[in-house]
C-alpha cells in the first residue's frame, strides 16, 4: 500500500476529496475556506484553486463526461 500523502493548497480544513474515473490522477478537494483545489498526482502539484466566497463547501462530484 502507498503511503498517504498530505495535499497543500486550502487556508482551512478540507472537508471532502473525490478522484476522477475519466482521469486518472485528477483530484478536486473542497474545503472549509470556501475554495475548491484541482490537483494533478502524478506532480503532486494544484493545478489550480477556484474562490467560490466565504461559506464552507462539504461535497463535490464530478459529472460523467466533463473532468
């Protein structure tokens, strides 16, 4: 088993973390600071953060055919 990894990019607590099935390595956390967090595996890296405002955001779930 691999070991766990911590993944860097909210100002708060992250509240929920979902892999894509149509890309391998894509993973998008959201998180208590209002702000959802793109990460590539494969460079450990964020892609990208997008701001949705202030309010805590608790799930998320990527629609077939779009990521």
């Amino acid at each position: 088993m691999a070991e766990a990894r911590r993944l860097r990019g909210h100002k708060a607590t992250a509240t929920c973390c979902i892999a894509s099935r149509d890309r391998p390595g894509l993973v998008a956390t959201s998180g208590e600071d209002g702000c959802i967090c793109w990460f590539d595996m494969r460079c450990k890296d964020v892609l990208f953060t997008m701001d949705l405002g202030a309010n805590s955001i608790s799930s998320l779930c990527f629609k077939p055919g779009w990521f």
